[in-house]
C-alpha cells in the first residue's frame, strides 16, 4: 500500500511543477468560491489503478472535497463507465484535473498488462516481479499499480536488499568474494537485508551454492529449457527468480518450469497509459 508521507510528497512535488507561480486560466475565469461536480470517464477497458491517489490529490488541495467512488482499484473497467465522482471547489478540479488523469492513466495502463501475465500464471507457481525499470520519481505510483494488477513488487530501491549483478561480481573479481564482502558488511552496518545474487550460467549457479549465505538466486537470461538442471542443483534450498526476454508469449513456459519468480521489466516499461478523462460540470452559484 501507499504510504501517506510518500504519496503527500509527490502530489506536492508534482502539483508544484503543474502549477508553478498559479493557475493563470483558473485564477481568471473561475470565481474562487465557485464549487463544482466532476466524473472520471472511462474510456478504454481494461484494469483501474490510481483511485486512492486520484483522492489524495483533490483532498491535497481542498480538505472539503467529497469523493464517491463507484469502482475500486483492482476492477475490471469497462469503456463507457464511470469510476468516481468528485464534488470540490471548481479551483480544485481544474488544478487537480491533469495530475489525476497523468497518475491514472498511466497506473491503468500498468495494472492491465500486469493482470495479462498474472492470468497467464493462473494455476502455477511462479509469480511475476516488477523491476527498476521506472520512470524517476514515479516508481512509488508504477510498482502500486503491479500490485494493484496482482504482480508482486520486487525491491523497491538499491536500499531495501542487496543484488548482485554481473558488474558487482565482475567488480568484485567473482561471485564468492562479492557475496562474503556483502556479508561482511551487512554484519559491520547492522543492517538485515536479503541477499539476491545474478547466476550467468550453470557454473555460476555452482559457485553460488557453494558459497550460500544467499536468499535468492536470479537466473539471468536461461531459456525455459536451461532451467529444470539450475532448479535440480538448487534443490528448493533458495528462491529463484528467472530474469531476461521474459514475455507474455513465453511467460507460461518459466512458469512450468517451477521457478518462484519470473521478472519482467516490462509491465512498467512497455505499459500503454489507457484513455480517460475527467469532466467538470459547475454547481450553479449562489
């Protein structure tokens, strides 16, 4: 879930660099007491994400905001429907009118396709990560929107557990210095993080095992069939993530594999934002 400082933060961030010294074309033509009622129209199908944001924002910007959802995040939508209604200071609409639709948009876009793999892997074993393959300062709201879409969210940053990739290991001068640097040095710092390491090939998976001290092995670019012998060599004694060239057509192949994790960078990176918009329609003045 969203935390609250975070998502404050970014709406904050993001409304500064919309609005900027003010919202010249409001400010204008709107009386500031003018209150208004506004829809979220939905105008492609698919998967809805960005409905706790999309109130976040307005409450952001007016405390007196009422917001009656009619469709929850996670719901299959439908073109022609609508997800919410809003009723707040018409300021508030037209200011917030951009970001919740950018945040929307792209979240949808992000939730369906992730819904498309996890379908795919209905019955199996395996789940589908998210990556790092974000955009800046939008990664809070892309990984919410692989959950939302039933994914599961891998690390959040370089912060929250250690990878080691082939240029730490190549770095390092192999595989089992790196992991007994990183342990070392979890054990200097204090710090409790799980250890994933990149497995290149078959001998790496070895050196792996026979180094331990690990908590996931990520088995970088093995076809469907290379896997079964990494997975017989692990023997269930760490998770394991398969990664690279991963896609909705192959996705089911990893997945009778028996490998925990498949990792695919694009249901953020090749998402399609889906089409919606937001209609203001004014409360007469009084």
């Amino acid at each position: 879930m969203l935390q609250k400082e975070a998502l404050t933060n970014f709406i904050s961030s993001a409304l500064a660099e919309d609005i900027g010294s003010g919202d010249h074309s409001t400010l204008a033509s709107i009386p500031p007491t003018a209150r208004g009622t506004a829809r979220l129209k939905i105008k492609e199908d698919g998967v809805l994400a960005g409905m706790e944001v999309a109130e976040a924002v307005f409450r952001y910007l007016d405390m007196f905001t009422v917001f009656s959802p009619f469709k929850k995040d996670g719901d299959v939508m439908t073109a022609g429907e609508l997800a919410f209604e809003v009723e707040a200071a018409v300021h508030t609409l037209l200011m917030a009118e951009r970001l919740v639709l950018n945040c929307m948009q792209r979240m949808s876009g992000i939730a369906t396709l992730t819904r498309q793999y996890t379908n795919k892997l209905a019955g199996y074993h395996t789940k589908v990560l998210d990556t790092r393959k974000t955009t800046p300062n939008f990664r809070m709201l892309e990984k919410e929107a692989v959950r939302i879409g039933g994914g599961v969210n891998h690390r959040m940053g370089l912060y929250d557990m250690v990878m080691l990739k082939d240029n730490h290991i190549d770095f390092c001068g192999g595989i089992a210095p790196a992991i007994n640097n990183v342990v070392a040095y979890l054990e200097r710092t204090g710090l409790d993080l799980q250890i994933e390491v990149e497995a290149r090939n078959m001998e790496d998976v070895k050196q792996i095992l026979e180094t331990g001290k690990v908590h996931r092995i990520m088995l970088d670019n093995f076809s469907p069939e290379q896997i079964p012998a990494a997975l017989e060599l692990i023997k269930g004694r760490y998770e394991t993530e398969a990664s690279g060239g991963i896609t909705l057509e192959n996705v089911d192949a990893y997945a009778k594999t028996g490998v925990d994790f498949v990792s695919v960078g694009a249901i953020i990176h090749h998402a399609v934002s889906l089409d919606l918009s937001l209609k203001a329609v004014i409360h007469p003045h009084t």
